[in-house]
C-alpha cells in the first residue's frame, strides 16, 4: 500500500540521515568525541579542526552518502517525485536533528550534496566545485555551505525542475541557514572561525579578522 511505503521511505531517509558520520570517524581516528570539541557540530569541518583532515573527508563522504542512499529507497519503493524529494529533506532533517545524537548534529552540507547528485548527475561537480572554490577564497567552511544551500533550488528551478526546487531546494536552502544562524551571527561580527589553513595566513578574500593581520597591524 502507497502508505506504507511513504512512511518506510520518510522514515527510512530520517534514520539514514540520523547516522552520526562524524562521531564514527573521530571515534575510530582518535577516540574521542567530535562533539565535545570546537563548534560541537559532527559535520565534515569540526571533524578537520578536531581530528584531521583524512576523518573529515571519510565524514563528507559517509554524509554525502547517507543522503544518496535516501534518495535511493524512494526510488526503489516507486515513491512520486515529490515523495522523493521529501525523503531528501528528511535525510538533512535527520543529519541536523539526529535521532542518535539527542536531535542534534550538523548543518547537512555533504548530505545535500549527495541526495540532490543522485536527482540530477551534474550537480555534484557544481555543487562540489562551488563550495571548494568559495570555501578556500573566503576560509570560511561556513560561507561555502550557505553557497551551496542556496544554490541547490536556483540550479533545480532553473533547468525545469519545478518539484525538485520547490519540494527539496527551498526547504533544505532553509535548514542549512536556520542550521548556521551561530556562523552568520559570527561573519557579521567578523569572528567567525577559518578553515584550519587559514588558521596562520590569512584567505585571498577575509571576511573576518584574522590573527595574523591583528599581529602585523599590532
């Protein structure tokens, strides 16, 4: 019955969602903890500023992964189209708010990524390419999220994907900024915290202060 596939698919992408990446990787990678540790979130950055780099990238992957994997049980029980894309926004609904976590976790970044790649191919190299370019022209992780969440409705919308863009992009555009709302408090006071290669040089574009700069003009 459709109902019954409804529920194990929305439910199926919240609790696929819900699966901690980042408290595996920085269990396995050094025992401890991610969320104990700088902005407290189990995305892909805290695990860099906390663990490393190599766990922050195994943490995007599994995140982008989860979030496929949402998309994929839809389609495998024949959901509508915009069943579909409500399994995705649930799967970033249940990165953000994880059931195994208390209802926290991240801001669900990679997990866009990866849901929306498995609805139209391309936007993982937009998406992807975009976040690592503003990411690195700002050194704010932040910044390249907002990018992307913002993107990801004007990219469906934009190529006739009306269902996409309406019933995925505007709500999962509107998670990931209600998710940042600390980080966007932060850029507007120029404090926010720069990628872990920036934490001596300063990035091309700053948007924040920077210790080094405080030092030199000091």
């Amino acid at each position: 019955m459709l109902w019954i596939k409804t529920i194990l698919s929305w439910a199926g992408a919240y609790l696929l969602g819900s699966i901690p990446s980042g408290i595996i990787w920085g269990w396995i990678a050094r025992h401890i903890d991610v969320r104990k540790y700088g902005s407290g979130r189990t995305g892909g950055t805290n695990v860099w500023r906390t663990v490393g780099f190599i766990p922050a990238v195994l943490t995007a992957l599994t995140d982008g992964l989860k979030g496929a994997a949402a998309i994929w049980l839809a389609q495998a029980l024949e959901m509508s189209a915009a069943a579909i894309a409500i399994a995705g926004v649930l799967a970033v609904v249940g990165h953000n708010y994880s059931l195994y976590l208390g209802f926290r976790g991240g801001a669900g970044t990679a997990t866009t990524v990866g849901l929306a790649a498995v609805l139209w191919s391309p936007v993982l190299p937009i998406l992807t390419l975009t976040g690592i370019i503003v990411g690195l022209l700002v050194g704010h992780a932040s910044v390249a999220s907002i990018t992307v969440a913002l993107l990801l409705p004007l990219i469906f919308l934009l190529r006739g994907d009306i269902v996409n863009g309406i019933f995925l992009g505007i709500p999962v555009m509107l998670l990931t900024l209600w998710a940042l709302r600390p980080n966007i408090q932060r850029l507007r006071d120029r404090a926010e915290r720069f990628l872990p290669i920036f934490e001596h040089k300063p990035p091309l574009i700053c948007l924040s202060r920077h210790p080094a700069r405080q030092k030199s003009s000091g």
